[in-house]
C-alpha cells in the first residue's frame, strides 16, 4: 500500500515538474494575461488551504493526528488569509507583495515542525492558529492602508531581488519542513508523512521557481499550478482519511451499540433470574416443600392480619383443624415415600375444595389448618361436614392398592368461640382431638368459654 502511494506521488510531481521544465524551454517568453483565472485560482487556493487547516483540527479532536501537526495548521490559516488577500488585490505590486509574504508565513510556520514535540503539544490547541490569522489580517489590512515598504516589481513586470528573495527563502523553508515528513516517512512508514512531505516539497519547488518566471509567463502560471496542486494532494488525502475515520467510528458505534445490547441482555436475564431466585426462596420461606401449602410461620403472619382485620370490622372467621385418621398405619404398611404422597394429595383435595378467599397451612406432621375469613360458625360448620365427605370418596394410588382416607376436623370461630388467634387455635385443636375420640372421620365445634 505504501509503495503505491509513494509511485503514485511520484509520478504526479515528475509530471508536474517536468511539464513545467518542458514549457519553460519550448515557449520562455510566451506571456497569457487572464486576470479573472488568477483571481479565481488564487482564491480557491486561499479556500482550500483554510479547509485543510480545519479538517486537520478536526482529525486533531480525535487524536488522528500527531501534535507537531499543529504547525502545519499554522502555516496553513496564515497562508490562506494573505492569499485571499493575494487574490482580491487589483495592485500587481499589492499582489506580489501579499504572495511573497503569504509563501515566507507558511514557509516560517512549516520549518518549526522541527522543534521537539514537546513544544508542539504547548502550541496545540486554537491559540496559535487564531494568533496567526490575526497577524495575516494586520498585514493585510496595513498593506492596504500603506504600499509595502519593499518595491515588488521593476519594469517589464520583473520581480525585485527582495521579491525572489523572499520566495526562495520561502522555498527552501518548505523543502526544510518536506525534509521532516521524509525522515518520519522513512522511520514509521507513514502514509500522512508521504503526503505532506510531497505537498511541502512542490510548495518549495514552486517558491525557487519564483526568481525565474515573469508576470504571466509560462513558468509563473506554472508554480501557481504547482501550489494548487500541493493543496488539492493534501485536501484529497484528508477528506479520504475523514471519510474512513467517519466509518471506523460508525462501525465502532455499531460495534458499541451491540455490545451494549448483548450486555442489556445478559443483565436483564440476570435480573430475571435473580428475581426467580428470590421468588422461589420466598416461597421456600413461607411454604411447606412437600405440599406446597403454606407453613406454619407463614400462616401465623396472615391469620393474624386476618384476626386484626375482622376485629376492626366485627367480621366473623373460622378455623378448621384438619387431621389425617390412622396416618401411621399408612406409613408402617405402604412405607414414608407413600405416605408422603398421601399427605399430597389430601393437601391438594383441601386446597381444591375450598373457596378463593380461603387458604390452607401445613400445621405439622399430618395435620393442617385451614382459614376462611368472614365465616360464621354455622357456615364453617356446613364446609367442613362437604370437605369430609369429599376426603372420603377420594382415591389414593399406593402402589398396586387404592385406599380411601378420612379425617378428623375441629372448629372454632372467632369472635364466638375465642378472641385471640392462639385461643381460637387450642379451641380447635380440642375440638380436632373430641372428633377423634368420638370415632374420627367426624366434626366436632368447639365450645364457648363459660363465663364464671
């Protein structure tokens, strides 16, 4: 890639310089007066070099380009805004004179890419650029108050000694600063270094060729052709390299923006399962894990809320103790496992049988107690003699047999029976234990407290 860029670079100013060399000997004398083709030419020039100046900032704010470019910007505003001046000037030797000093400024300002990068990264920034385009202004604006205080032109339209001067020292400041970019280009492989070090090179190139060219011959029209050549090399890199730094930064973002999802993603499926987590040990806390019922912590908590709500609004409810009748001789004759599968299916026949306002708790062992909010006594009483009848006529598969259970059920109601959730709880605990002295699979309620 490099060695094609640099045969390309070459090829251009071999063909530059050796067209002009070739005018310069077929046609020395022949003169071409166009006015409006060197304003047009001249302010193009100052347009394009205060756009390049802009786009190296530009690449500057992303760390594009090195420090030391900054005096390359410096070169550039300074020469831009004399040429513009160099452009609209009516005066030959207004003209001559902002040439020559627009060619000395960027020449002064190219050369300082020598100093150490140090004192480049003091000078980045907008001040110095700004410093010089204020400079180029006096100038300018002084010239056209005052005549330049050096003769630019002598007859015949022949520059001065001052005038060639001033371009080839111009010259060979641009062939100093092209002298960099080669070295950098020949150390890093550069491929910006290749491209200043080639527009410095026919910047200097067409400031010796200054001293020997006339107004409007051949050769003068050729080193203008030369500088405009420098700037539109320099522009068409950068715009190419923008546009490439544009799409790294759009792959980039894409880049980003996917990474960002793929991370979103993953932190809303850790959230998920986060939140199953603690769904799940939430509801290991309050449930029991064989039957899925609630646990007896569990329903202490919401019993309780109940009890404090029925008595804020005189609302009746009622309890049921519930106990399975000869559990053990189920667990002695078909085994734990089995009897395990009892306890989850009488637990799945109460769940399903009672209404929605209902719930229904493991109490411990074979037992469960079951809540039903605004129920009187007598209501309560009709539900549990359906709940023993559905137990009942329930089948149960244990292994080859299918057995029928039935269960013992105490009652109690608040306010009837007991005002306070652990009486109401020993009230049908004694009424559970009476139902299962009277024969079992029976209820029994439990009995109001005698006043004394």
């Amino acid at each position: 890639m490099m060695r094609s860029l640099n045969a390309l670079l070459l090829s251009v100013i071999l063909f530059l310089l050796s067209g002009g060399m070739a005018a310069f000997v077929l046609v020395p004398q022949e003169q071409w007066v166009h006015i409006p083709l060197h304003v047009f030419g001249e302010t193009l020039g100052a347009f394009t070099a205060l756009l390049i100046a802009a786009l190296i900032i530009m690449l500057r704010v992303y760390e594009r380009l090195p420090a030391r470019y900054i005096w390359i910007v410096a070169a550039l505003v300074g020469m831009g805004v004399l040429d513009g001046f160099h452009a609209l000037s009516e005066s030959p030797q207004h003209f001559v004179w902002f040439h020559s000093i627009a060619m000395l400024t960027g020449g002064l300002m190219a050369a300082l890419i020598w100093l150490p990068e140090s004192m480049a990264r003091q000078a980045s920034g907008y001040r110095l650029p700004l410093l010089v385009i204020a400079l180029a202004m006096l100038i300018g604006a002084g010239t056209l108050i005052h005549d330049p205080v050096l003769p630019m032109l002598t007859g015949d339209n022949r520059f001065t000694l001052q005038a060639n001067l001033i371009n080839s020292v111009a010259g060979v400041l641009f062939l100093v600063a092209a002298a960099n970019f080669f070295c950098v280009n020949c150390g890093e492989n550069n491929k910006d270094s290749t491209i200043f070090a080639s527009h410095y090179l026919l910047l200097g190139v067409s400031g010796l060729m200054f001293q020997f060219s006339v107004l409007w011959d051949v050769t003068w029209w050729h080193w203008h052709l030369l500088r405009f050549a420098a700037y539109i090399m320099v522009l068409l890199y950068l715009f190419l390299l923008s546009r490439s730094e544009e799409r790294q930064l759009h792959v980039l973002n894409t880049e980003l923006e996917a990474r960002v999802d793929r991370r979103t993603s993953q932190l809303n499926n850790q959230l998920k399962a986060r939140k199953q987590i603690e769904k799940r040990l939430k509801h290991q806390a309050t449930h029991d894990p064989l039957t899925g019922l609630y646990n007896r912590n569990a329903l202490e908590r919401r019993i309780t809320d109940d009890i404090e709500r029925a008595t804020r609004y005189k609302h009746s409810l009622s309890i049921f103790m519930v106990d399975i009748d000869h559990f053990k001789e189920v667990n002695d004759q078909y085994g734990h496992a089995n009897g395990d599968r009892v306890l989850r299916s009488i637990a799945f026949e109460l769940e399903r049988s009672l209404r929605k306002t209902d719930y229904v708790a493991r109490f411990g062992g074979e037992e469960f107690l079951v809540v039903l909010p605004e129920t009187p006594l007598a209501m309560a009483v009709d539900l549990g003699e359906r709940l023993l009848r559905l137990v009942a006529n329930h089948q149960i598969k244990l292994g080859d047999d299918s057995v029928s259970l039935t269960v013992s059920i105490g009652v109690a109601s608040f306010p009837e029976i007991a005002s306070d959730w652990h009486a109401l709880l020993d009230a049908a605990d004694m009424a559970m234990y009476q139902a299962k002295h009277d024969g079992r699979n029976c209820l029994r309620t439990a009995r109001a407290p005698v006043d004394s």
